[in-house]
C-alpha cells in the first residue's frame, strides 16, 4: 500500500510551502505542514496489517521557486519513515503549474540518492532510469 503524497494531490497540498498557506497548526513550518499527512498515515498505518509494508510516495522537489527544497524532502521523508513507512517513494513535481523540471536520463535520482543517505528505510526513486 502506497500513501501518495506528491504531485499535487490533497497531502502534497499540505507538505508544499507553494500551496499550504495555512497559518494554523496545519501550516507554516515544515513540521505543521507535516502534520495532516502524518496523522493520515498514522490512521491507515493502525489498521494495516503489520506484516504487510505501507510505502509513502512525496515529490523532492516542487520544481519552482519558494518551494520544497531538499532540506525539506529529508525532514519529510524522515517523518513519514519515523512513524513506520517501510520505504519512501521518492518522485518530483506535478505540484504548481508554473514548474520547471530538468528533465534528462535518471534525473530524479539525486533526490533519492539524498533521501537514501539520511533514512533507515528502503527509498525508490524513479524517472526516465537507464543505464546506456
């Protein structure tokens, strides 16, 4: 079971600093914009059976100016392993309409590759992988 928390969809509109401009306990700081989608994970993580891995997918990165940076893709990526995930799923943008990938052979393997060294669990990275 993966909980997708990226490209734009309801928890990635929490974790974003472009689209959370809440300024209740929901906003601001890395850890208020973490918290929906932690009590979310936390709620499907007690009724998921234990032997069976929950997977946390998050964009690294939101492509534009102002957004998720790598400090805050390893803060989020840490929370979510913190409180159970079995892997993070690491991917990125899809968050605003005004992003500007740099899209080219494996080129959202460094966001993964930053996640991996700073958790204990599995991370998966994806996007346009070869080898040639």
């Amino acid at each position: 079971l993966e909980l997708h928390c990226a490209h734009g969809y309801l928890l990635s509109g929490f974790l974003s600093p472009l689209t959370n401009r809440r300024t209740d306990a929901y906003g601001g700081a890395p850890a208020g914009r973490l918290r929906f989608p932690l009590e979310v994970f936390d709620a499907v993580r007690e009724v998921w059976p234990p032997e069976r891995p929950m997977t946390v997918r998050i964009s690294a990165t939101d492509w534009a100016e102002g957004g998720t940076d790598a400090e805050d893709a390893v803060t989020i990526a840490r929370a979510f392993a913190d409180h159970g995930a079995d892997a993070i799923d690491v991917s990125t943008g899809q968050v605003v309409a005004d992003e500007r990938p740099e899209y080219g052979r494996s080129y959202q393997t460094p966001y993964a590759d930053r996640i991996r060294n700073s958790v204990d669990v599995p991370v998966i990275a994806v996007g346009a992988i070869s080898s040639w």
